[in-house]
C-alpha cells in the first residue's frame, strides 16, 4: 500500500510540471549567478558579422596619426620657438629635396652612393643627406645633376654626434662596418647599450636632433677616451630614396 | 686597316665597359656587396700585351680615371702603376698567357695589393683608423674582392687577350 503510494506521488510528480518549472528556476538562476555570461557571449557570436571590423581599426589609427602629426607639428613649432629665443640653428623640414639612389658602393672600400639631384637643383657640398630612418651621410661632391653621398660608414668619415640622455658630446667616426664608432670627449660618460645618438641641438654644421643611430657596445675603459659602438638607424644598403636637406635644413 | 679599326673599336669598348661597371656597380657580380676590381681586371690584359712604359702610362691613365669616381684622398695609382710594371716584364717574358687559371692568380694578386695599397694609405692619411675594427673590416674587404676579382678576371681578361691577340 504505501509502495503504491509512493508510486503514485513520483508519477504526479512527473505528471505535474514541476519539473519544467524547476529546470526553469536552476536557469534563471544560473544566469543570475553568471551575471548574464551566456547571454552576452551569444550576443557577441551574433553581432560579430556585422561588427565594424579591419576599416573601424584603419579609422581609429588613421585618427591617432593625425592627432600625433598634430601634435609633433605643435612640439616642433615650439621647439623653433625656444630655438629662435636662445639664438640657435633652426631645422626647416620644407627644405628638402627627393633624390633616387643610382648607384650604391655601401661596402667597398669607398662607402658613397651616387643620387640624381645635383647642384641644378640646389645641392650643395655639405648638404645632409637622410633617408628611412635617420642621417645617411653628407654630400661630398656635385655634378649639375648628380650629387656624391660619403656614408657615416666610409671609413675615416667623421662628425659630430650628441647622446641625449646624458647630454654628452662624441665624434661619430665611419670603421667601413654598419656600425661606427662614437669616440667621447669626456672621460664620465655614463652612456648605457640602447641609448640614442643623434645630431647635436647645439651644431652649426649639421642640423639639429636628427636620430643617428643606438648605442649597441659601450668600452668605457678604452684608452685615451672612451667610446661607443653606433648601429645606425638608416640602413643605405636598403635606401632606394632620399632627402637632401637643402643649406642643411635652414 | 681593318685590323686597326678593330683594335680601336676593342679600346672604345674597353673604356665603355670599365666606366659602366665603376658607375653601375652591378649587384649580380658582387660577393658580400663587394663589387670586382675592375681597374685590375682591365689594366691586366693591356700590360700583359704592351712593353713597360706603355703599361705605367696606361696605369697611371687608369687609376686617375678611377679616382675620379671615389671619395678621399686615398688613390689607385701607386698599387696600378706598381702591377703595370710588373705584369707588363712579365707578359714580356712568357708570351703565351692565356691559361685561365694563370690570368685568374695575376688577378687575385694584383687585387690583394690594390687592397693593401688602399689599406695602407687610409691608415696612413687618418690616425683615427689605427684599431682592430678598421684592420679586421679591411681584411674582409680584401678577401672578398680577392674572391670575386679572381672569379670574374678569367672571363674578361682573358677575352680582352684573347681578342687582341687575334687582332
């Protein structure tokens, strides 16, 4: 009988909804408990076709590039400005000429490369010459229509370069390998692997701040002055253009 | 007449193919970005050929045609007018040099002492080179262009021989 009984009530209890209402409940609740996970990564597995995709990125990068022209014209509008109150060399950036590289010899025993601007266009001996980079080298001679680039690497080619951080001064001298050599003036220099060479603020030979190159090997010890290895930033076996600063820039 | 008109045309060519191979600089025939030693390899068949002072006139001709094209005070001339003179005795004493292999050797030495005349010099004219990343750059220099002046030379010098033997 009370087998029976018992029977009976489990039946009801299939027979009844509870079981529909139950299943509903522990749903509700696991949502409550997820915080809605499930909803929300379905709602984002559905709204993925038609999210805006590669072209909203392209957008959103295309804005911070312009917002950091904007800004890098204001800093530099600026900095003209400090330069001009401290009666320093300005750097002109409209200056520039456009030059195609026609012949390149980057690791002979001459490191030069020929370009197609000469001094009909305005290049003049001594120019700067920068590509992709930074400072390639100076111009070291000019035919009505072509112009000689002696690379930083030449071997013996020498200028004067300027470590921002420690604010120290060196000459940058061309060993025929990609990378030069940075003979100091001082003893102290604290110079540290990674830090960026790059023209000196105060040059009247060479315009300002252009990057050179990155500390790579520094011999503090070296006898009579210390000195760094420069790997520099412009590679001229790859440069196929580039700019002449026409007066250096000025 | 047809004869001279023929070495002519050799000479003329001689002179285009030397200023468009300093000039171009062509990457196919460079090995490690070093491009031959093209003074070397023309200047070899004309001093193999002709009598010593025909040779150093050549040689000193050449190198300050060559000069023109580089940067520096370094120059060809001291090393090509020293080759000049010696391939020319040499050339004057063995009359049949035409083994490959043979101009391929007088190339490979004439361009190690081109290199270690440019090397000298550079050491010489500035101090600041005296280190072991100048020397150990410059032997690789050395050795590449020996390389490459040694494979090249046997196809163009011993065609310009060639040629103007059969003229």
């Amino acid at each position: 009988m009370i087998k029976a009984r018992g029977k009976i009530g489990f039946y009801l209890l299939l027979k009844s909804r509870f079981w529909v209402i139950f299943l509903f409940g522990a749903l509700l609740f696991g949502i409550r408990w997820t915080k809605g996970a499930g909803y929300l990564d379905l709602y984002s597995i559905l709204l993925k076709p038609i999210l805006p995709g590669t072209a909203q990125r392209e957008w959103i990068k295309e804005g911070e590039n312009i917002e950091r022209n904007i800004r890098l014209k204001l800093l530099e509008d600026d900095n003209s400005r400090l330069r001009r109150a401290l009666s320093l060399k300005e750097f002109n950036s409209d200056q520039r000429i456009s030059a195609a590289v026609i012949s390149r010899s980057s690791r002979n025993w001459w490191q030069q490369l020929e370009i197609n601007k000469g001094s009909k266009d305005g290049v003049l001996k001594g120019d700067t010459v920068i590509g992709p980079g930074g400072l390639i080298g100076l111009v070291d001679s000019t035919t009505p229509l072509t112009a000689r680039v002696r690379l930083l690497t030449d071997p013996g080619h020498q200028i004067g370069a300027w470590i921002d951080r420690t604010k120290h001064h060196g000459i940058l001298t061309g060993m025929g390998t990609n990378r030069p050599k940075l003979i100091f003036l001082n003893k102290n220099i604290l110079v540290k692997t990674g830090d960026a060479v790059t023209t000196s603020p105060a040059s009247t030979l060479l315009p300002p701040n252009l990057t050179i190159g990155i500390v790579q090997f520094v011999n503090e010890k070296a006898l009579p002055s210390p000195y760094a290895i420069v790997q520099l930033t412009a590679s001229p076996e790859a440069i196929d253009w580039v700019q002449i600063l026409k007066n250096n820039g000025q | 007449m047809a004869n001279n008109n023929k070495n002519k045309l050799l000479i003329l060519l001689i002179i285009i193919s030397l200023q468009a191979c300093t000039i171009i600089s062509p990457n196919w025939l460079k090995i490690n970005g070093i491009s031959p030693c093209w003074p070397v390899i023309l200047l070899l068949p004309f001093s193999l050929k002709n009598r010593p002072w025909k040779a150093a006139i050549a040689s000193i001709l050449l190198g300050i045609f060559i000069d023109a094209f580089t940067i520096s005070d370094v120059s060809y001339i001291p090393s090509l007018f020293l080759l000049s003179l010696i391939w020319s005795v040499y050339g004057l004493h063995n009359k049949k040099i035409q083994l490959y292999l043979n101009i391929g050797l007088m190339a490979i030495f004439g361009t190690a002492l081109v290199g270690l005349s440019i090397w000298v010099q550079k050491i010489i004219l500035y101090n600041v080179l005296r280190n072991n990343w100048f020397h150990s750059w410059s032997i690789y220099v050395l050795i590449s262009e020996v390389i490459i002046t040694g494979l090249v030379a046997p196809f163009f010098s011993s065609w310009i021989l060639f040629a103007s033997n059969k003229n």
